[in-house]
C-alpha cells in the first residue's frame, strides 16, 4: 500500500485556529475529501482534486476515500473542529474495519484540531475548568432514550455538559426535552452559554440560565454548554459575563 | 484598564500543534507567566519576561498574572494542552473573580490548543467516536468519592472515558482502584489506551483491555482512555492496532 490517508480537523473556522501540521497535510494532499462547505474553507492548489459530498453521506465518503488511498493516491478527509469529536474519524475507521481487508495496511494518519467545544468554552471563559462531557443530542445514530440517560447520569454525577448538535429542522423538539429534563436535576440559576459559530465573523454567545434557557437560540451551528452546580458566573460592566468552573470541589 | 491577559493553549508538546493564533500571542507578550517546563517550550524573544513557577503554585501564578496585567502589561498564561481542561484557564477567573474589582475590566483573551485527550485519541484512532467524558483522577482538588461516582455514572451510561491525572508518586494508587472500580460495570474486553508524552520524541502509546490494564504503565505525563461496551479494535499485521468508537449505536 503506498497511499496515504489523513482525516484533519480544521478547527472551529477562524484560519488562526489551524494548526501547522493540519495545513501542511492538506497543502500536501492529492486528493481532499468531505462535506462541501468544509471544503470551501481549504485553500486551493494547483493539481489538488476535490471530492465534495452532502453532510448526512459520511460512510459513503469514508469508504471513497479509503478506496482512493488505496489507489496510491495521498487523500485528505476534512472534518470541522476536531476530526475525531463527531465527525470523520470514526467513520473512516469504521470504513477501515468493514471495508477491504487490504486497507488496513494503510499509512493512516489522524490530525487534530480545535474543537468546537474548546473554542465555545474559551470565548465564554473557562467552563469546562473541572470534569466535563461531550454529548450528541442527536438521535439519528442512537435512540432517544441512550440520550435522555447519559444527560441524566451526567447532570447527576456534576459534570459540566456540553451538547453537540443540540437542534437543527429535522430535530427542532430534543434541546427543549433535554432541559426540561435537566431542570429536576440542576438547580435553575445553572449557568446555560449558547455559542453559535463560534470565531467566525456572524459568531453570536448568549449566556443564560437553565430556568431560563431558551432552545431557540440553538440552530446547527450551536454548541450548547450546561455548567454544574459549581459553575460561577463573574458579571462585568457594559461586557458579556465570564462562566467558569472551579477546578476545586468539596463533597456535596 | 489598558493591560492585557491571555491564557494560552500550547498543545501537547509537538510543535506543529502550536496554532498560529497561539504563537502570535506568545510573540507579542511583554510577560510571559506559567509552570517553568511549559515556558521552556516558547521559544524567546528580546525584552520578553518570564515568571516560571512549580506546577502547584496555580492560585499564587494566577493573581500575579492579573496583578501584571492590571499594571499595564501584556500577560500570556500558559498552559499545555488546551487552557481550559484541567489547567490554567480557571485559575485564572478564579483570581479575576476574587481578587481586586477592577481585574474584571481588564482585556482577557483564553487561546485554546489541542488537548492531550485529543492528541492521544488521533495517535489511538478515534476512541473518542461517539459520546465522552473528561475526568481528573486527582483527588487533590475533590473528594475520591466524587470521583469515583463520576466514574461509576459515566462507564454506566456508555459514555467513553479520558483520564487525566491518572497517576503520579503522591498518588500511585487511585488509577488501580479505578480500574477495579469499572471491571464489574464494562466487559473485560473493553479497549483501554495509555498514551504518555504524547506527540514528543518518548511518545509512548500502550494499548490493552480493562481486564489486563496495568496501572504501573502509567506516569505523570500519562493520559488513559477507556472505552465504552461498543469501542471496536482494528489489528494490523506488525502494527499498533487502532481503536474506534462508532458513532451509531444500537438500544442498550
């Protein structure tokens, strides 16, 4: 096997959160693979072909970049954020394992990058300054119920939440559920940060409550972050509020 | 308030996981504050200060960088890693909400950085696929029985598991218990990973199951994964196998 596949995170949008060994794999790639609007945010280069696919086409685009790889070609699968953080990487493994047993002996290399979750939590402070959870709210790929346990466990245990893919057209009633859920849980004052493109120039935070956390604030470009019971908040005149979470706890 | 204070995101060693947006505020600092082996990481620069200090002394480190910053400096914390998982980040607002008043008008910019668990979890695969957790195993900071009820709440839940802090000489003991803890909770075939010193030169990259895992494998500098009932194995002929969580899941 000559070819080389790299699944390279590209971080939250802004180009300053690229990572040099990131933008020297993608510089160097024959071939780069993923949804289109990712895409967009790689420079162009000369004799670089580009593979585009829809957002929901994820083991399909897996398997072809696999396959091109095979080929001998040097191939890029693009991934926002952190490529292994709900996106590619998983699916390109996944590819790796059920696909042709050859492709195992692929030069494999995974590059991460800023995640949406680390770049939410540095724009709104330090939120995710002790223990923490990354959850999909999505159930397009697990049940609802898988869901409902993991936040209820989450809150439960103190972990700070942050919701990945909290609502989009297709799944407009999930966040709403999941606060709704959380209430009993978490006291109402709990602070509650939507950040939405986050470092891109339309980027928009709001910091809230649970008691009054309003799920329309969310769309498919929102990170949602659910403090615990010993996130502070630190109001600052004319400015937005800083979250943080005290590294130090005592015994509830 | 004209000072400046910026908590900075090294990444895991590697310097090409160093962001552009991260270097430049290295560069432009007058000051540059933190534990004295993360400072030996910033390259110099002329009539640049630097306040080195032992890793313990976060509280002490963070006033002084506010004091510094109130005094019209242009302070950059750093931290390894991303700043605001279990690092300076809150350390920082700790200070800037205890301390003088007017700290909370000062310019404060966190510059996040790829994280040690995503670092270990590119170099592993995607063991990070689907739903995750972060958690300390200190128990400096927070009662052992909080921590191991998180660990109980989050491997009965499914959720995929980064330990960080999971073992030092003050501490030998609690990554053991851990282990013994979760042995009844997930099958003894459960993928568990040990990456030490991730991306540097004496990278080290252990993989085993939770039936065979050996505390002994891990040190300071040591992040361990385990994984959820669904985490798969990939073996290679002479290679490392990778670790992948899938991202579907089926009802429990």
């Amino acid at each position: 096997m000559t070819g080389q596949l790299a699944i390279v995170g590209l971080g939250p949008g802004d180009p300053r959160c690229l990572t040099p060994q990131a933008a020297a794999t993608l510089a160097n790639a024959s071939d780069l693979v993923g949804y289109a609007p990712y895409l967009a945010r790689v420079p162009g280069r000369p004799n670089q072909r580009r593979h585009s696919s829809d957002n929901r086409a994820e083991r399909e685009r897996a398997h072809h970049a696999a396959a091109l790889a095979a080929s001998g070609r040097c191939v890029a699968v693009v991934s926002s954020g952190d490529a292994g953080v709900f996106a590619m990487a998983s699916a390109v493994f996944e590819a790796i394992e059920t696909g042709e047993p050859a492709w195992r002996a692929l030069d494999i290399e995974v590059v991460p990058g800023i995640s949406a979750m680390f770049a939410a939590s540095a724009r709104i402070g330090a939120p995710l300054g002790h223990d923490f959870c990354a959850l999909s709210l999505s159930d397009n790929l697990k049940p609802w119920a898988v869901v409902t346990e993991r936040l209820t466990a989450a809150a439960s245990a103190g972990f700070v939440i942050a919701l990945y893919n909290p609502r989009s057209r297709a799944r407009p009633w999930q966040l709403g559920t999941a606060f709704d859920l959380l209430r009993p849980i978490l006291p109402a004052t709990t602070p509650v940060a939507f950040a939405t493109a986050v470092t891109c120039p339309e980027e928009r935070i709001d910091i809230t409550t649970l008691g009054e956390a309003d799920p329309e604030l969310a769309d498919m470009r929102t990170l949602v972050l659910i403090g615990s019971a010993t996130t502070r908040r630190i109001d600052r005149q004319g400015m937005r509020p800083w979250l943080y979470t005290p590294r130090g706890e005592s015994a509830s």
